[in-house]
C-alpha cells in the first residue's frame, strides 16, 4: 500500500488568541492561547477551493494519513487518503486536526494552564462540539480556505460535519456525516458514563490531578473495553472470537480465560499508552452535550442551506443505528438540501467507518467528483 | 397487591456433605459443606407432583415472593408468584434457592472457608451452571420431591433451566428458559468481562481479600451499572430519560448531567450495599463458562428427553436476543421434544424478563396447566 501513501508527514501547530485574549467557549467561559495541532496532504490549488477538512472520532487525532518519521503503522484513515484514494490528495487538499480538548497536540485538559504554569485537570473548561469546530473555523482562516470542498468524519467526527452545516454553512461546499446523530441517545451517554465512572473510579484519578505522577491507567482501560464492545457488533464479535480459549497453565484467579477477554484487555492496556484520561472525560461529555435539537425545530435546522450531504450508515452499527442517520437525511429532505443516504451492508458494527473503507471508496469518489466540478462551474 | 401476596416469608438454609464429607465440583476441586439459602411458597400435595422451581439470575436471590418480616419490598418476582398468580401457590409448591457462588445465605467466597476460618475469597474455588443447578438437585432430594412440575428462570435463571435439561431431565416435567442462551456469546463475555475488570481494577478489592475492610465499591457500582445499559434497551432508555438533565447548580466536575446518568449512579451504588464482589466475579464466569455445546452436537443435545418445554424471549432484548431463545427450539425440535416458542413484543429489553408479567403470566398459566394436567393424568 505504501505506493499509494502520502509518505511521510509530520504534524504542524497553529496557535491563535495569545495573551491577554482569550477565546470564548461556547460556555461562556475563556480559554487561551489554544494551540490546534493539524497536518495537511496534497497541495492547495490556485482557486483554494480543494481543501477538505477531515474530523476525527473519540481517539482519533491529527495524524489521519501517511507515515511520521520512523513509524510503521500509518495515520488512521490512511485506506481514504491519498494519491488516487477517496480523498484523492492528487486532487485535494486534505486536512485534519486534533479537536480541542484533545491530547495529541492540541490545547486540552494534559497542556499546561499559563496562569498557573500547571496543566489545566479540572481546571480545563467544559468544550462542546460547536468549541471544536470554532477551532477548526480559525485553522482554515488561518491556511486561507474561505470555502471548504467538503467536510467529513464519523462518529464524534460526524456531530462535527453537522455542527459545521449549522454553524458555518457558508464555509462548506458539502458535508459527509458517517455513522454519527443530530444529538447523543441515553443510550449513548450512558456508555460514555460509565467509561467516566471507570476513570474516576481509579484511585489514581485523583480529581484529575494525576499529571507528573501515575496515570489512571486501569479506569481508562476498562473505558476503552466498553468502548470496543459498543465499536464491534454481536456477529463481528463472534465471527473474531467465536468461545475460543487462550492457552493459560495458572491456577484459576479470573485471568482472561476467552480471546475476547484477552483482546479487549490487550486493546485498553495500548490505549492508556496514547492516551489522557482527563481528554478522555472532556471529549466524552462533549459528545454527550451534543444536541443539534437543542432549542432548534428539526424542520429549520438545516433551513437556508446549499450544501450537498451524503449520509452513511452500517447496517449492524448498534451504537450510532442507522435510525439516527435517517434522521439527519429527515432533516435534510425537511430543509430542500440535496441529500443522498446510504446504509452500507457490513457486519462489522461502529468500526464500519474505519474498515469498510472500499465501499466508502466507492461513494466518496463519485460524491467529490460530482461536488467539485459543480464548485468548479461556479468559481 | 398485598392480598394477592404469599404474605410473610422466611428464608430457610439446607447444609449438605458436612466434613469430611465434601462435594466434587465440575472443576474437580471439591467444596464443602455447602449451604443453600432456600424459600418456599404454598404446599406441596400429596402427590408431591406440584413442586416448582424457580431459578435466579446474577444479582437475585431466593427470595422471589412475599416480604420479609419489616421490608416494605417484596421477592424479586412477587408479580408472577402467589395467589392465582403465575405461579399460583393455591396450586402449586414453589421453590426458590439462592445459586452457589452467591452472597445471600448459600455458600460463596464471602462465607467462612472451615479450613482457614477466614472467608474463601479467591480461595473459593470455580463454580459453573452445573455445580448451581447440582445443588439444586440436592434441595429437591431433601425436599422429598421425585419429579419437578417444572423449572423456570430467565437470563442464568434459563441457563439453570437448560442444565436441568440435560443434567437431571428425568427429574422434570417441563421446563420455561427466558431471555437465555444454550452458550454465552463472545459480546455477552465482554460484556461481563469489564464488569469484573471494573471490580478488580478497584484498589480496595485488594485481590479478594478485602473482607474486614472497605469493599470495592466504586468498581462493582461501576459494574452494575454497565449491566443496567445492557439490561435496558435502547427504545426503553430514551423513553425513560430522553436528554432530560437533571437540576445542577454546582460549578461543572463531572458530576450527573442527565437523568439517565443519575439513574445508573443510583442503581450502582444501592447494587453496592447488597451484593458481594467477589460473588459477582464468580457468578460472571460461571454464565461466560456456560456452554451446552461443548463437546455435544445440538442434534443430540436434548435427546430421549420428554420434558414439554416453553421457551420465551423477547423482541428489545439485545444481550439474550431472540435468535439466541430460537436456537434453544431448534435443539428442542430437533430432539423431538414439545416446544413451545414465544416471542413477546416489548420494548423493555433483557428487564422484560421481571417486567412484562402480565404477557408471562398468561403464557405461564396455559402451560403449566397443560403440564399439571399431563402430569396428574400419569400420576
């Protein structure tokens, strides 16, 4: 694959808002200087109207293709990005940036506080979605995009690509939300509240004062064990592991006795490695706040807006149904946009949006094509 | 509800296999004395044909109907137990029996090991479906009953009831598996696989040795709650919570935001003060260890039985789906045996078990007629 890799890329930073301004949160509440740390690939064209803003999800960060010096595994959606991939960076300018709140390089809860030279914890303000994408709003000023091709991403990547159809719609060609909603289920909050709970159940949490000592590494991995269960589906899951065994000579004393047990085990001892746990409580909250419903009547929530939408859904995804999906398509057809839904056949539950990626291939393709060269009639 | 109530019970204890005699479990490890916790409702006849027993799942106990001297709660499924009930105790004997491996009176890891005279803790050896049901078996020889008119629970209560089949169908007449499965799934291991990580990842369970001081509360409050999601069903959490919030004037630290967070919180930390950690780790693995098809065929898994069977799922229960209960009358039909499937249209999830009782009672009362009828007319 590396053929058709970017090669090799290294992540950028942009602060805006240096002392004594501040930005102001959605909250009410003042955070500054914010640093957004982003990284770009292929070339921005004369006419600047090639560039696609990539979100990411939960984890996710800065780093979505190619290979940072002496790495062997790529960016995370490197399968979409690259020359003559979905997001063709022969053809456009990509972009992605680690959110607010984050801790791969941009400002969030793990950076440190310039009024007390500490890292922020709790002191860290409440983010929401709309914070995440003010950010990105001042990155794109700030590359000199006035107009965005497109913007894309699933799951809490895809809460971003509608904040933007709210919030800036004149910014934004068009929009693809993947496996994502108008606004988080009880359902969906529930399961990020008990990846908190895990978090702030860690003796080692302490009130998120844990920076310069130890992490809460056991809470934040049993939270990303949850979240994996709700990221694969029933069949995927008994398609990996059926009831198989690990070899396991020790007296019984509830090690993991099923590959299952092993593999979520295995998968929440790494992301302690990448991760901070308080990024982990702020994001998540972030995503439970988000309510594009909130105050607004779905039948004028995308009202006014030219933007074309492409809507995808996994048909086994049970964390973000493809209910949630046709609402925003409702709300779309409600408002006159130009939208079309696809709900793709997989079997591998909410991790479709990183795996299915021929299929997403496919659809992206002939979906840029076509919004670009109606932005290129028009420039 | 009170006069259709058994009225006042009592919880009654049956110790076998005192020292030196002791009972060989499945694991080949031997345990004893064992006690079972035990209560029971109505008469059993002259026949002694009219003896019911009703088996409970993780969190129950046998205290299924009644109320206990001073508690303003009755057993856990009072609803379908008593007085021209379900389970009408004008009729019938009904039996219900804390599982081994439990905290409420049987013998588990919180109870005096006779060796040490200290609690077994993780001294307590591997139990499985078959050791509880074995012990059940136990209660009914000494009960002086030949022949159940049935045996019935849902979720580990059916897993019970499956093992009945295969272990002793000679001893029943029929059997009523709800919302259960012939072999837990590699989600519903997961499932309970971060339940017991939440627990071990507590600092006070100190490898099970935390007896004598501050159990683990926040990792098995953490626990119950990941159980609660799964309990519930997606439509039956936003008709319950929607995003309603609830009332917060602190400044923001994480506390409850959403109703729906308060609710697992309040159920976490009440699971608390009645369940026992180390139980709920043993309980957890004796159901992921549970698997019929082990080394059997399903063809031949219920053969030369001829215990009429009624199997019930429901349509919302995502973590016992119904092709799980489908499975159960496929080994049924294919073993020539009477199955009877229903699958009751609720929107409560795996909670449809306790909670759609009126569906149940009239399913329960058909069939049990049918069997006592049969029965009686063998008699």
């Amino acid at each position: 694959m590396k053929e058709k890799s970017v090669g090799i890329v290294k992540t950028e930073y942009f602060t805006f808002a240096r002392p004594p301004k501040e930005v102001k949160l959605e909250s009410g509440e003042k955070l500054g200087p914010i640093t957004i740390a982003y990284e770009t690939y292929g070339r921005l064209n004369k006419n600047r109207d090639n560039a696609i803003l990539i979100a990411h999800a939960l984890s996710g960060d800065a780093h979505a293709a190619g290979f940072h010096e002496g790495d062997k595994n790529p960016g995370w959606w490197d399968a979409m990005i690259g020359p003559a991939k979905a997001f063709d960076t022969d053809k456009y300018f990509v972009i992605c940036s680690n959110v607010l709140g984050g801790c791969k390089g941009s400002t969030g809860p793990s950076s440190i506080n310039p009024k007390t030279n500490k890292p922020y914890a709790l002191e860290f303000p409440l983010i929401t979605i709309k914070d995440m994408v003010d950010c990105q709003r001042e990155l794109i000023d700030y590359l000199g995009i006035k107009k965005l091709l497109s913007v894309v991403g699933g799951s809490m990547g895809g809460m971003q690509v509608l904040q933007w159809l709210v919030s800036y719609p004149e910014r934004i060609n068009s929009a693809i939300p993947i496996a994502t909603t108008l606004k988080h289920s009880p359902q969906q909050i529930a399961f990020n509240e008990v990846g908190r709970q895990t978090v702030m159940a860690d003796h080692n949490w302490k009130a998120g004062n844990y920076y310069g000592g130890q992490p809460p590494a056991k809470g934040l991995a049993v939270a990303r064990m949850i979240g994996h269960i709700t990221y694969m589906s029933d069949i995927s899951m008994a398609e990996k592991f059926g009831r198989v065994k690990k070899a396991n000579k020790e007296p019984f004393k509830f090690t993991a006795d099923f590959e299952v047990e092993g593999y979520l085990r295995y998968r929440g001892d790494n992301f302690v490695k990448r991760f901070d746990a308080n990024s982990y409580l702020y994001i998540t909250k972030a995503m439970d706040n988000f309510d594009l419903l909130e105050g607004r009547d779905i039948h004028n929530l995308f009202k006014g807006i030219s933007a074309k939408v492409m809507v995808i859904s996994f048909k086994s995804d049970w964390l973000y149904p493809s209910y949630q999906s046709k609402e925003i398509v409702r709300a779309c057809k409600l408002a006159g946009l130009e939208a079309t839904y696809c709900e793709i056949d997989s079997t591998y539950g909410h991790d479709a949006f990183l795996l299915e990626t021929e299929e997403e291939t496919h659809l992206v393709t002939h979906f840029l094509k076509k919004v670009f060269f109606n932005s290129e009639d028009k420039g």
